[in-house]
C-alpha cells in the first residue's frame, strides 16, 4: 500500500520489462522535522477536536472543479503511516499542481485524473461510466498536441492497494508502477477500461486509427511485506 513514510512512492522511471526487486529499507519509527511540525501545528489546531477543513480545486487540476475535505482521521493516516485515502492523495495532487505546476508549461505536460471516479469498485459495478469518465477528463485537456501524460492513482477496491497509472495518448503507451509484484493483469478491468478510453477518445478526436496500446511496467521501490 501506498504509505505517507514515502517508502512505496515511486522514486525512479525508466520502463522495463523484467524488474528484479530488491527489498526496500524502512524508517520505521522515524519522523522526519517536516513531519513533527506538521503534527505539532494540526494538535494545536482545532481539527483534533473534530473540526474540519474545505480544500476547492479549480479546473486546472483535474480538469473540472473538485473540492476535498480534510479533518482529523486524514491527519491521523499521515501521523500513524496507516493506508492513504483519497482525500490525502487529492490534497497532495492539488499541492503539487499549485506550487510546481501552475502557470508553467509543466500545465500541457502532466494531467490528473480524479481518484474517486476510477477505481476497481466502480469498474466492477459500471465500467461504461468509469470509460466514459476518462474520456471526459481525455477531452478536457485541450487539443492533446503536446505530448503530456494523465496520471491515475488506481485503488484495487475495499481499501486495498493503491497503483499508479500513466497514460501516454500520443504515443499509446500506458506506464504502470506497482510496489507490489506482479503486473496489471492483476486488475483485468483496469486494463481493459482503460484501453477502450483511449481508443475511445481518439475516435472522438478523428486521430488515426490504432489498436496497438502498449502497457510497461517501470521500476520502482518494493514493499517487503503485504
């Protein structure tokens, strides 16, 4: 699982096809200066009485506005190292985009996918709306001239393991990281959604017709243990 230590979160991307893997040392017990003072800051705030927080995202970010709230039990998934639920990864997509990306080039080259619509729950229950949701978010972007990539953190469902994805559509290549073993033919409905948006979405942009999407897997850390 995708944990707030930063030990399963991918450092490296260069794609390969065999990967060994190599256990990954851990910091357990450790807390870094950043870190204490965040969880200093939030004990001194209200949040740990019950109040809450509203982050609002405008439309750069995942191409439509979005909006997260952030209370006491999100913090405490940072503090305690425990599994990241969405509103965390959005809250940190939306930092990333604001401080690093916003009114920079970087803007036609990376794109965010919204967690919530795109997960093997909803897969399994309707996979026409999850496509049609990519397509959407495909089609937001602009004229997709620039070669840039969507990136979608997968969560295999029941509070289970999370995944990255990133979607090449120029080039029809899908990236997938995993710091488990194993590739994304553990998650069939992943792969297939996935494919018939971007077939979809370049039907709808009259782009030449091609079948031949390619997923390769990049290395990245590996978890030793489940």
């Amino acid at each position: 699982k995708l944990k707030s230590d930063g030990k399963d979160i991918p450092t490296k991307d260069i794609p390969t096809k065999d990967i060994p893997t190599k256990d990954i040392p851990t910091t357990a017990g450790t807390k870094s200066q950043i870190m204490m003072r965040l969880e200093k800051m939030v004990e001194e705030s209200d949040i740990m009485d019950g109040s809450i927080r509203s982050i609002d995202f405008d439309e750069g970010v995942f191409g439509k506005a979005h909006f997260e709230i952030i209370g006491k039990e999100d913090m405490q998934q940072l503090f305690e190292h425990d599994e990241l639920g969405i509103a965390i990864i959005h809250t940190y997509i939306w930092y990333m985009y604001d401080k690093l990306m916003r009114g920079t080039e970087l803007c036609n080259r990376f794109n965010f996918i919204v967690v919530s619509r795109v997960n093997a729950t909803l897969i399994s229950k309707n996979p026409t709306s999850v496509k049609n949701d990519l397509v959407e978010r495909f089609m937001a972007a602009g004229d997709n001239t620039t070669r840039s990539l969507f990136f979608l953190p997968f969560n295999s469902g029941n509070g289970g393991h999370w995944v990255l994805v990133a979607m090449d559509l120029s080039r029809l290549i899908v990236y997938y990281l995993d710091s488990l073993s194993g590739d994304w033919s553990k998650y069939p409905g992943l792969k297939k959604t996935v494919d018939t948006a971007i077939l979809k979405f370049r039907s709808k942009k009259n782009y030449r017709i091609r079948k031949d999407i390619t997923w390769v897997r990049v290395q990245c850390p590996q978890q030793n243990n489940s």
